[in-house]
C-alpha cells in the first residue's frame, strides 16, 4: 500500500503551513504520500493522484491551500473516502477567504473543515489519526499516551503559574 493517508497542498508555498501535519502523521507511524498538486493549475494530475490512491488503499485524504480553496472539495468530489481540509493563509484576505471556501460545502459532498494554518494543519493529522484509531488498537494507544503527555505538560505549566503566583504574593 502507498499510503493510509494522502497529503495534498495547491502550492509548495503551503508547505510551511502544512509540515506539522506531516510531522505529526509520521510521529504516529501513519504512512502517508504527500503531494503538491493543484485543483485549478493541473486539474487532470489531481483527479489521476486522488484515483491512484484510492486504488492503493488511501483511508482519507488531507488536503491543504489557500485562496479560493476548492482543492479539497475537489478531492472530496472525486473519492468517496473522508476528507480533512487545511484552509492556509495565502492572500490578502488572510485565509478567511480559505477558510470559506473550505467549510462552505454544498450539501452532498462533504469536507471536514479544520482551522487556518499551523493549528489547523495540526488539528488535521489528529482527526486523521482519531478516523484510523477508530480500526487500528495500536494506534489509538498512540493517541492515548499523546494526549496524556499533553495534560502532563499543562499540569507542569499550571504548577510553574502556582509558584510565580506564591513568588509574587511574598512582601
Ligand atoms: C493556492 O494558491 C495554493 O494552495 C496557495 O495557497 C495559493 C498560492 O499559490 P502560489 O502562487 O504560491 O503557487 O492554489
């Protein structure tokens, strides 16, 4: 198989929004294909991508871009499997305009519309990892031990206020 998950942006200028995603995929051991391929620039590479991978077993796609980001509605039109949307901050309206066009789907074919950028791209390879935890034990205990050290960090970061607090009650 090529890959579980495929990663498509529009732009290789998306690519800084989008490599926590990728980071974070590979941090889980999800195998993944990424992409930069574009639904208006090479529409025909995008459709022939998105059939290959489907074919070879992808589970769901993510899909990153900006501007009037139709890319992943178009992954969404051409497969049947899940699709997560990155809307990135690439244009003068400062990925609103994205962000729109990302979760404004029509009835019918949806897209699982995260936030703009880096957060979004983050939040994008945890839902992914949460969708394929779903039929995988040991990637859900993965996302378990993730989310621990998660707590742990803020219950580090909460006693550190504590003690500034104590710190600066002192006369
Ligand atoms: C979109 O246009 C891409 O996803 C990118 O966010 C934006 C700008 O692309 P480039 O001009 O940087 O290639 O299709």
């Amino acid at each position: 198989m090529a890959g579980e998950v495929l990663v498509v942006m529009g732009s290789d200028s998306d690519f800084a929004a989008m490599k926590p995603c990728v980071q974070l995929l590979r941090r889980f051991g999800v195998s993944f294909e990424a992409h930069v391929c574009s639904a208006h620039r090479t529409p025909a590479a995008l459709h022939a991508l998105v059939e290959r991978m489907e074919r070879e077993g992808m589970k769901l796609v993510i899909a990153g871009a900006g501007g009037a980001a139709h890319l992943a509605g178009v992954c969404a039109a051409i497969s049947k499997k899940p699709v997560i949307g990155v809307p990135i901050d690439s244009s003068a309206l400062e990925g609103v305009d994205s962000l729109y066009s990302t979760v404004q789907m029509p009835p019918g074919v949806p897209v699982a519309a995260m936030g703009i950028g880096e957060a979004g791209a983050t939040n994008a390879a945890l839902f992914a990892v949460e969708i394929l935890a779903l039929s995988d034990k040991r990637l859900a205990e993965r996302h378990a031990a993730y989310r621990t050290e998660m707590a742990e960090s803020v219950a580090k970061k909460d006693a550190l206020l504590q003690k500034e607090l104590e710190r600066l009650s002192q006369p």
